[in-house]
C-alpha cells in the first residue's frame, strides 16, 4: 500500500502513475478542493501532523511515502522525512523541474531580503505570505497581492492586513494586469508557470524578485513520472504487475556522459540523463574507462530483442576548424561514428543522413544535450552494441535500409511494459522510408503469408507488417499521404476487424460468435447461431459460410478502415478476394 501526499500537478501525475497497477492506494491532500478522478485509489482530504500520519501509515499497512506536495510546504516536508524514519519505510520526493537560476533575476532566501529600493511590488507568493510582506509597506512601499479568487483566501487575506485597493486575482496565471516596479515570485518550477510568469514581467520591465524554494536534501528524489514509477518498481517490486525500461537511445546517453565524465577526470557508477520531456532519469553504469563507458539495457516487461545487451561509448575529443572560407557547410563539432553492432543507414527517410550510423535523432539529441552541458570541444562519438549485428536479424532494420546492425532508438526515452511501441514505431518507420522513396501506393499484410498473397497479385507492391496494429498501420500511412493502401487481411483478424476492433491482438479481444451470427444473419444465412455454435477457429468459416457472408465481412471491416483512412484509394483483400474502393 502506498500513500501520496499531494495536492498539486505532480500529486496529480502521481496518480496517474499509481493507476498503472490497478492496485489500491491513498492520495491525501490538506483540502478537497483539488478535483482528481481516482479509479483504484482512496481520496483522503484534511491536514495530518506528524502522529496522524504515523498512526495512518500503521494502521493501513503503508509500505511506501511519495511526497508530491508544493516545494515550499516545508513543515510537510519534514514531517513526512520523520515519518518514514520512525516506521522504517521508504519516502520518495517527487520533484518538480526548475529551470537554471538565471544571473538577472534577484535571489532571495526569505521574505525579509525583499530589496527596498523599490516604489510598487506585485507579490504573487501566496494569500500566507501577505503577513511575513507587511514590513515593506514601512518602507513606503505600495504592495499589490496576487491571490486565488475565493472567499476564504480573501477572508484570510483581509484578515492579515491587506486591503481591497492591495487584492489583484488570477485570471490567467501568466498574466501580469498589475504595473508595478518588481514583482516577488516564488521559485515554483515550470509545472508552477515560473518561466512563463518571468517572461511576462520581463515584457513590462519590471525587477524580478524570486523567493528560493527550500533546499530538501532527500535521498530518493524524481522530478517526472517515468523516474517515479522506476523509483517504486525499485522499492516495492511486487506493486507493478510489469516493470518498465530505457530505451536504448537512453542507454547510449548515459553511455556517452559516463565516458566523457571520465575525460574529466570523474568515474561515475550512476548518472542522471534528461529525458526529451525534461524530466531525468538515473541510469546505473555497468564499467567506466578513460573516455569509456558501458551501460546494460535494464530488462523491462517488453519484448524488445535488446533487453540485456550491453551499450558502450566512446569519446575523443578532436581538434576542429575555425571555419571554412570557401563557404561550405562547417563541419558539426560533435561527429557520430559507426562502432560494432550498431547499423548503418543506406536508404532515405529515417531523419538520418544515408550512411551514418543508425542513431535516431531523438537520441542523437539527447546525447548532444549531454555533451553541450559537459563541455564546448569537438567529440567524435563511437557507439557500439554486443551482439548487435546477431540482434538486428531478429528486427526490420532490414526493410528499412539499415545493415550490418541495430538502431540506436526512442522518442520518450521509456520503453513502456508489453506497449509495443517498439514495433508500431517500426511500422512508421517503414513507412517512412517508402514514402522517401517516391511511393504513393503502400501495401499492409499482417505478415510473411499475406505479404507474399499481395504481391503475386502485385508484383511491385511495397508491404509492410501490421502484426495486429491495423489502426495504428492506416493512421500512419494517412498521415504521411499515401493515396492508395491494399490492406491484406486473414480470416482471423478480419472477423475482429469487422467488428471495430482495430487492435486486433488475442490477449485483448477474441471471436465473437454472437456478432459473426448477425453477420451471417444480415448475409441471409438461416439458422446462423446453431451453425456457429461448434466454429473453434475463424478458418472453419470458410467451409460453412457462403459468398455473401464474407462480402459482408469485407464491408464492415472497410467501414472501420474509412474511419482513420478518410481519403484515398483503400483496397481490402480478403483471402483471394480483393474490395475496391476510390470514395
């Protein structure tokens, strides 16, 4: 059982995380105001000092603290570090993203410091701290308080000394309606709207106060959702049915700055990689070297052919060029080299230049990122996969125009337990690749068999695997603008299919022997149901059913296609039996 204190967008996000395991939990936070739909979690709502919640956590068997409260709730903060001391149990900070401290903006580490030299001040800090500001009107100083629009902030706001000449709402929380010299933020992180409350102040001129968040010192802190899971998969094993990984384009980026950390004289066994949405990720390092580092992909639940492997890097720096007079192109300062295992691209339209090594670019970013924050120098940049090569014959890289070895992949740095996002990015890839090429007509089997019945009908027929993803195949190609798809489908998907089921996997939906009896039913077939009561397998419909059964068949799964293939040319091919459409 675990218990999230919150209250806020990262308590939000912490339900979010804790719904994944379909198990109970408690989300407690000071009022109800906050709206979270919870499906398998228990709302508490009213504050608890220290006995409360060392009573609670007995009393419900709690195993794991997750503090997702506002930064600066520091009396909850420690409360909380004292309650998972006494009971011996697990607290995990989960933190939100701070932008760097830029040099132009005033830094203070309590009310008090608040500069004096000023005429008007905005405070936005809080209806709590108009009491600890009162001492700035002393001074000869107008102050305006920002404050939420409700009748018990305004009661306590009034009831601290301001007026209601000093009381401005939050309309829109980046909008600044007040003039006034400088204005007093509470350093609040990017899920506060901090960098958009410092822009709008920047756009009026006005001097930028900001109030430090408390410095919190906790030992197991994630600022983002992927890092929280992984932190209770680690602490509480059993919570989550399937356990999650890193892609191996994270992997690499740790590789990476492990191996350049160690040109910088620091061998690291764990170092934090940020992930494409901001948040970071710490990544354990198996070995680390001068300029050498190697990272294990961790195994998740998914099945991807590289749990296991082993990713290594290295890095030199080189001596660059200050430029090149004749006015071609200067050559980029960080170069990415082809080590062992890891493939090389031979067609367009993967986002690679054809013949560097298979790195995609949201990884190619993420190192370069890395890198940037480490040092300026030229590097050249050398990935390599044990056994990559004896891998990649087990992936479509192949199909893709990448040889010799596996693709350095991932859009969000996570691979999500058995959500095979591996393979429907593959899907996409494919595609990609074929509309580089100048095709306009894509072909979609689920695999090798209806692959091969396409293409002795159409010899010159690009296709591409479906495995059960049909919807996601269709989307894809519309997006990209094909004009014509021949979508291949067996007998066995298609009566999912025809049934709206554009997923078409067994774990998630099975034959329907009910709807295929309306089928049958709508195809003139007499006693439908009694004919389908002894149908095991979907391939015995072919002996018990007439023509009209599987044209009916056809048209329905066409209809579901329509929906997310709104326009082109879709053909179905059904068996041997080919529907056409140019609607």
């Amino acid at each position: 059982m675990i218990i999230i204190f919150g209250g806020t967008t990262e308590g939000r996000r912490a339900v979010d995380v804790l719904e994944q395991a379909g198990k109970p939990y408690f989300y407690s936070t000071r009022s109800g105001e906050q709206e979270v739909p919870l499906v398998h979690g228990q709302r508490l709502a009213g504050a608890m000092d220290e006995e409360a919640m060392v009573a609670f956590c007995r009393d419900h068997g709690i195993r794991l603290i997750v503090d997702a409260a506002h930064p600066f709730a520091k009396e909850l903060h420690h409360n909380l570090c004292r309650v998972a001391e006494e009971l011996a149990i697990p607290l995990v900070r989960f933190e939100r993203i701070f932008p760097p401290r830029e040099a132009d903006i005033t830094w203070i580490d309590d009310y008090s410091q608040v500069p004096t030299d000023i005429h008007t001040l905005l405070a936005t800090t809080g209806v709590q701290s108009i009491s600890k500001l009162k001492y700035l009107e002393a001074e000869g100083i107008k102050v305006f308080y920002r404050i939420l629009h409700r009748e018990s902030s305004i009661a306590l706001a009034k009831a601290q000394g301001a007026d209601e000449s000093q009381l401005c709402y939050y309309e829109d929380d980046n909008t600044i309606d007040i003039d006034a010299d400088a204005i007093l933020l509470k350093e609040s992180g990017e899920s506060g709207g901090f960098s958009e409350k410092v822009k709008a102040a920047r756009a009026k001129g006005m001097r930028i106060i900001v109030l430090k968040r408390p410095e919190l010192g906790m030992k197991n802190c994630v600022n983002g959702p992927h890092g929280l899971r992984r932190m209770i998969e680690q602490l509480l094993p059993d919570f989550f049915p399937l356990k999650s990984g890193l892609t191996t384009g994270t992997c690499a980026t740790a590789a990476v700055k492990a191996a350049l950390l160690s040109l910088q004289g620091e061998e690291e066994e764990a170092v934090w990689v940020q992930l494409p949405d901001g948040e970071s990720v710490l990544v354990d390092i198996e070995s680390v070297g001068f300029g050498e580092a190697t990272v294990v992909k961790d195994f998740s639940d998914d099945p991807d052919v590289t749990r296991g492997c082993r990713i290594k890097a290295m890095v030199k720096t080189r001596l660059q060029s200050s430029g090149d007079k004749s006015g071609k192109e200067v050559e980029s300062s960080i170069r990415f080299l082809q080590g062992e295992g890891v493939g090389r691209v031979t067609l367009p339209g993967l986002g690679i230049p054809v013949g560097e090594p298979a790195i995609n670019p949201v990884p190619r970013q993420m190192i370069e990122s890395e890198v940037r924050a480490l040092t300026d120098a030229a590097v050249d940049i050398t990935i390599s996969v044990e056994g990559g090569r004896e891998l990649a014959k087990r992936t479509f890289n192949e199909r893709v125009g990448v040889v010799d070895g596996i693709s350095i992949i991932g859009t969000s740095g996570i691979v999500h337990p058995l959500s095979n996002e591996a393979f429907i990015q593959s899907i996409s890839r494919e595609m990609e690749v074929a509309r580089a090429m100048g095709f306009k007509t894509i072909g979609l089997a689920s695999g090798k068999r209806g692959e091969e019945a396409l293409v002795a009908s159409e010899p010159e027929l690009r296709v591409i695997h479906y495995g059960n993803f049909i919807g996601a195949a269709l989307q894809r190609a519309y997006e990209l603008g094909f004009s014509r798809v021949v979508l291949g489908i067996m007998i066995g998907k298609a009566v999912k299919l025809a049934e709206g089921h554009m997923d078409t996997h067994s774990h998630k939906v099975l034959m329907n022997k009910t709807f295929l009896a309306e089928v049958a039913a709508q195809a003139g077939v007499k006693d439908a149901a009694k004919i389908l009561d002894g149908v095991s397998m979907a391939r015995e419909l072919w002996a018990l059913m007439p023509p009209a059964f599987f044209k009916r068949l056809q048209d329905l799964c066409y209809e579901h296609c329509r929906k997310v293939f709104p326009k082109g040319e879709l053909e179905i091919t059904l068996k041997s039996e080919r529907v056409k459409s140019e609607k």
